[in-house]
C-alpha cells in the first residue's frame, strides 16, 4: 500500500500494512516530511516576529512623533504581515509530529526485521493526534475543587507474523488527566491554575498455536519471574492462557525514543524489545517441557 499523504495532512494518521521494508521507507518519509514542517513552522514563526517588530516600532514612533499617513499604513501592513506570518506558521504546526511516535516504531522493527520474512505485512497505525482531542475524552467530573478530564488513546497498534509463526501485537496508549480550577486572589483577580498527570501503557501481546506449547497455562509464575525491564517501567499486567501471552508496561509520559537515553527517561524501545524477550524465555521454557514429556514417558 502506498504513503497516504492526504490521510497525513487530514487526519494525523499513518497507516498501512506493508513489507518491513515499505514500513521503514515510509517512516523515513515521516521523518522527512516532520523535520521539513518543522523548519517551515520556525521560518514563519520568525518573520511573523520581525513584522511584530517593525509593527511594535511604527506604532511607539507615531506616539511620539506624528507619522502621517504613510507611517500609519506602513504600521498597518506590518501589523497585517505578521498576522499572515503566523497563520501560516500555525498551519505547519499541524503537519508538527511527535517526534518519538514513529522513532519508537523505527527501532523496534529496526531490531525485529530479521525475525520478520521479506514479504510478511507488517500492519502498523499511528495516531499522530494530541492526547488531549476530544474524541479521546473518557471522563469529565470534579476531584476535590479541581475540574478535571479524564483521556484515553491507544496511539499505536503494530501487527506481524515472525518467522517462527508466533503472532505479535504491540500497542501504546496515554491515559492523561487535566484538571483546573479557577480562583480569586487577595487582589480581586481571578486566576485560573492548571496541572496534569497521566501514564503511558505499552502492550506486548504474543498469540502460539497450543499445540507447540502444551504445558503454557500453567506458566504464570513461571512467567512473572522471566519479566525483565528497564529502569522507568514496571510490570502492570501479566495474562498467560493456553494460546497467548500478554502483558502491559507502565512507564512516565515522558518516555523517550532516541537511543542512549538515561535515567530518568525510560527507554520506550528498549522496555518493547525486552518485553518480548522475556514472554519468548517462557515460550522456551514451555517447549522444553513439551520435549521432556515423551522422554519421560518412554523412561
């Protein structure tokens, strides 16, 4: 499936389900196109500060000595300038992606393409909209005398077929409150206060045929133990059935993408991969015991 700009521009979505390959390429477009809008937001942003400027000049000059008309319409189209600059700027800031969104995709499928197959999809979804839109609104209410809401957004959703046919899901989701409250000073001025906190979640989901793995619903203990993290995340949820392996991840909002990330960032990335490699140590595991059990019966 080709790079669907138009659903980039419009709705602030990636998506498609495509070789790993294809994948990479369109997050490198991503990249591109982000790090292009960027540059266009600060050029506009600029001129519309150096036409606020000039604005700002004209005027103070006409307070103190009378400009005649060509001052007040040079002040007027300075004024008008930098109201277009920073129009135009705004609409850039639309295309401004959150950087670590798809840097968190590149690294991972970086470090798993050689456990996908060339010409295995691998279905990606990357929602590119602010936490705080209102379709992801869960909650409005008071806590104490605060005022708050309550967002939820599965932002993430990653699909692929390793090689050995285990089926990987992968997910990330923000949860955010935001609450304010507005109060009278001493003064008689009101005054409105603001504050958030939130979490992000990271889902590992892996789905085996049961057959290969007899003996894994009996594992939860087993596979609590095997959970390795790095420092800034901690284990969440841990479900282990017959067929499939899941856990969830807890880690600050402000978890970082890039490599070489130190404390107190959590390396989102590093907690994916070493996520799944602790469910595979319990797949391991159940295999092993599968490949005793003929042993002992033939024993």
């Amino acid at each position: 499936m080709a790079f669907d700009l138009n659903l980039l521009r419009s709705e602030r979505l990636y998506r498609n389900s495509a070789p790993v390959s294809v994948v990479m390429a369109d997050l490198g477009r991503l990249r591109a196109i982000d790090a292009e809008m960027e540059e266009k937001k600060k050029s506009w942003n600029g001129r519309g500060r150096a036409f606020a400027a000039l604005a700002a000049l004209f005027f103070v000059g006409a307070l103190i000595t009378p400009v005649g008309p060509v001052g007040a319409g040079m002040s007027a189209v300075s004024f008008v300038a930098m109201v277009v600059c920073f129009i135009v700027a705004a609409r850039y800031s639309g295309l401004d992606l959150e950087n670590r969104r798809y840097e968190l995709v590149a690294r991972i499928l970086q470090r798993l393409r050689k456990d996908i197959a060339p010409d295995e999809p691998v279905a990606v979804e990357l929602d590119f909209r602010p936490t705080q839109d209102a379709r992801y609104l869960t909650k409005r209410g008071k806590v104490k005398d605060w005022n708050a809401e309550s967002f939820a957004q599965r932002w993430l959703s990653f699909q692929v077929r390793l090689r050995d046919g285990t089926h990987l899901r992968l997910g990330m989701e923000e949860r955010l409150q935001a609450r304010s409250r507005t109060r009278r000073n001493p003064r008689g001025k009101y005054k409105t206060k603001r504050k958030q906190k939130g979490v992000s979640f990271l889902h590992v989901h892996l789905r085996v045929k049961p057959e290969r793995h007899p003996q894994l619903a009996r594992l939860g203990a087993q596979a609590r133990q095997a959970v390795r993290l790095p420092q800034g995340a901690s284990l969440s949820r841990l479900d282990v059935a017959e067929d499939r392996l899941a856990l969830r991840v807890g880690m600050a909002r402000d978890w970082a993408a890039q490599e070489g990330v130190k404390p107190p960032f959590c390396d989102a990335p590093r907690a994916a991969l070493m996520s799944l490699l602790s469910l595979y140590q319990v797949l391991n595991y159940s295999t092993a015991l599968r490949k005793r059990e003929p042993a002992r019966a033939s024993s």
